[in-house]
C-alpha cells in the first residue's frame, strides 16, 4: 500500500489537494449537530444521548491518531487514507443500519467508535508527507489541508438539513441520509488515496529545493523519534498548549446558538433562531479562514510568536465578551471570530511547530500523540461551559450571568497555555536520533519506494 514516488516534474501543489479530500469528508463531525433534533424526535433521545456519537468520536479521534501514529507513519499515506476512508464511510453505514431499525447503540459504535478512528488516522495522514514536500513552507501546507477538517461543515451542515428535508426527519430518512453521506465520502476520499504522491528519493537534476522536496533532504538536522519526543518537556508543553487552546475555542462551538441567544435574551433586540443559526455558520467560517490564515503568518514571524498570539490576544477576547459582550453584538461576535480564528490556527500550525522541534523523522506519529490533547478538550471545554452555565442558572441568574465564571475560567486556562508556550526551548541533543540511524531509515524509505514504483 506503499504510495508511488512522483515522477520528475509532478507538482508538490498536487498534494494539498488530496490531503483536502480526506479532511473536507472527516470534516463533516463538525455538522453533527444536525441531525441531533431528528434523531432526539425520531428514536426517543435526550440531549446528552444524541450528542454521545460526537464525543465518542472526538475521544476516538485523539486515541486513533496517538496509538496509530507510528504506523501511519510506517505505512505511509496511501494506506492511511485507505484506512480512514474505510472507517469513516463504513461508520455512516453502520449508522445508517442503526437508524433503520431503531437500534442506537448501532450509531453510536458506527459514527462515535468505528467512524471516530478514520477521524484519527484521517486527520495524521497527510502532515509528514506534507512537511516534506514543503520544508519551505510547512505552515502553508498543513494550513491548506486542516482548512478542510474546519470547513467540512460548511458543506456538510446545508447538504444534511436537504437530504432529511428531502428524505424526511424519521428514522428511516436519517438512515437515507447515513447511507449517502457514506457512500460519498468513499468516493471523495478516494480521490486523495489515488492522487497522494511522496517525494523522489533524491532531488531531480535543475529543480529548486522549493519545487521538489526530497524525502532525503527534508532529514536533514536535528531529529528525534516519537518514541523520544515523550520523553522531552517540549512535547508535553505544546500538549498543554494545544489543550488550553482548543479548550477556550471548543467552549464556545459547542454552545454557540443558545449562547449568543442568552447574552440578549434580556434585552431591546434578542437574537432570533435563523440569527443564531447563522451565528454559528460564521464560527464555522472563521475557524477554517485562520487555519489557512494563521497558520500561513507562522511561516513569517515564526511559531512561538503566533501561539503568544493565539493565547494572549484570546484571552483578551474573552474578558472582552465577558465585561461588555452584552452591551454590542458586533463586539460579541467579532470577539468569537477571533476565538475561533485562533482555534482553528492552532491545529493548522502545531504540526509546523512540532517539525521545528522535533524534525521530520516521525513528525506524523508525535503529531498523532499530541492530538490526545484534542480528545482532553473535546470533553473539557464543554463541560466546563455547560457546567456552569447548569449551575447559575440553578441559583436564579440568567442571559448573560451564566457564562461570566466559565469565560474567567478560558482566561485563565489561556494565561497556563501561554506560559507553557514561553517556556518552550530547543530540544536537548541526548533526544536526538544518531545520524547512522537516519541514514539507515532512508535508505529502507528508497527500497520501499522503488519496490512500490
């Protein structure tokens, strides 16, 4: 399942398309909350029921990506499209079968177990053979993919209200719309599985380190292993600020509709549902705009600084929102915007950041381990928001008062976060991997390739 080498002269432009086919399909779990109503209607389910196929599927994402890691990066990207394009399609069937008999424990294995891990190895599957086409511009080119995780819903989210429009809201339409949404997928993603190339062996005569970018070259400095990189404080440090940075910005996705419809319940001008609707429609535009956006800034004025930016500038975001977000919707969204710009920033730019300190030697794997942080906040944010939110309302507040403790709380996960990002440094010598070991790795990565050309 090797992936064939590009012959000389293919575009390395060629591959951020077909990394964008994989995560634009896996994107989709941002637009589950579509089918929440009709499946709480159509088979009898609460809230926290409905919305355990996400979370089972966010957790499985984070535990995929972390044990599958070293393998995708052993496999290669073929075989990890491959991999995740059978999960994911083969979750919605299941899902599909499940809503068809009214078994719900069917959709939660289909989409939250099974669907949860091509989540995973989808997510990983194209970061090192991307760093490696583009050691130039490594936060560009994961940028352009993981833009698609976020900007799946975009297209997900109106395609899946007109298919239950269409097939109607029972469960035997929601299984219709389980078993297209399937079979789709399978399609779409095995344009990336056909098209995905890695970089020739050496480089091809006349050809700028910038067009092609050979595997062996992007081996070059200091490398360390997965394995190795849990042994370094940088590794858990950015775990921290991934987790601090995706918790403050989830907090706010998770709940965003009935969030910004209490901030004005009680005032002149309330928030309408269609309003609300939209609301989070521009959350979904902003966090794939700054996956692209801030991701590509990193390649200018470096990853530590952008990450100063994405924890100090959101946490100034926050007290704003939570001093005078009730007193102008325009500041209360355009503060949200900027949250979820940083949200999105942030997944786009931690594998550039990880290959500055770590290399490229199994940046895929170390990038899988690092996105158990992903799952930690995947339940942290959320709960936190919801929690609180429970609570005060308990104790007779409401409209806005029940989210100031929980907006203090992102602040000051945000100030942890940006002390961690401070304190990162080089990676100590002693983690590095010997240099005959690398020479060892390439030429088994040149058999390979000629065995599989």
């Amino acid at each position: 399942m090797s992936p064939p080498v590009a012959p000389p002269g293919w575009s390395r432009w060629l591959v951020p398309p077909a990394a964008l086919s994989v995560h634009l399909s896996i994107g989709q779990a941002y637009a589950w909350s579509v089918f929440k109503p009709p499946l709480e209607s159509a088979l009898g389910l609460s809230g926290t029921q409905s919305a355990l196929p996400f979370q089972l599927g966010i957790v499985m994402l984070g535990l995929s990506a972390a044990f599958g890691g070293t393998l995708v990066e052993r496999k290669g990207p073929r075989w990890a499209m491959t991999v995740a394009l059978v999960c994911f399609s083969s979750g919605f069937l299941l899902s599909a079968l499940g809503a068809a008999t009214e078994q719900y424990w069917l959709i939660v294995l289909g989409y939250g177990f099974v669907g949860g891990v091509g989540l995973g190895i989808g997510y990983i599957s194209p970061v090192s053979t991307l760093i490696k086409w583009f050691p130039d511009r490594p936060g560009t080119a994961t940028g352009i993919a993981i833009m698609g995780f976020g900007g799946g819903a975009l297209i997900a989210s109106p395609w899946s209200a007109q298919m239950l429009e269409s097939f109607g809201a029972d469960h035997t339409g929601i299984a219709l719309a389980f078993l297209v949404h399937g079979l789709t997928y399978a399609l779409f993603m095995l344009l990336g599985v056909m098209l995905v190339r890695v970089p020739r062996p050496a480089r091809p005569t006349g050809h700028a380190p910038t067009a092609h970018a050979p595997e062996t070259a992007a081996l070059t400095g200091p490398q360390v292993s997965a394995r190795g990189a849990l042994r370094t404080p940088q590794f858990w440090l950015l775990w921290l600020v991934l987790c601090m940075n995706v918790t403050a910005g989830i907090g706010i996705l998770e709940k965003a509709a009935p969030m910004i419809t209490d901030f004005f319940a009680d005032t002149s001008a309330p928030v309408s549902v269609t309003a609300a609707a939209g609301f989070v429609a521009l959350l979904s535009a902003a966090n794939m705009a700054g996956r692209i956006g801030w991701s590509s800034a990193s390649d200018v004025i470096g990853r530590k600084n952008v990450y100063r930016l994405y924890l100090g500038a959101g946490a100034l975001m926050y007290a704003l929102i939570a001093l005078f977000g009730d007193t102008s919707k325009p500041l209360f969204v355009l503060c949200a915007l900027v949250i979820l710009s940083f949200y999105g920033g942030g997944f786009a730019t931690v594998p550039a950041y990880l290959k500055d300190l770590f290399g490229t030697y199994q940046v895929g794997a170390i990038h899988g381990r690092l996105l158990t942080a992903w799952s930690t906040a995947g339940v942290l944010g959320p709960l936190i928001v919801n929690w609180v939110a429970d609570r005060q309302e308990a104790a007779g507040k409401h409209g806005s008062s029940l989210y100031g403790l929980s907006f203090l709380v992102m602040i000051g996960l945000l100030v942890v976060g940006f002390v961690a990002n401070e304190l990162v440094r080089p990676v100590h010598p002693r983690h590095h991997v010997p240099s005959p070991d690398l020479t060892k790795e390439a030429a088994d990565d040149r058999r390979q390739q000629h065995e599989s050309a």
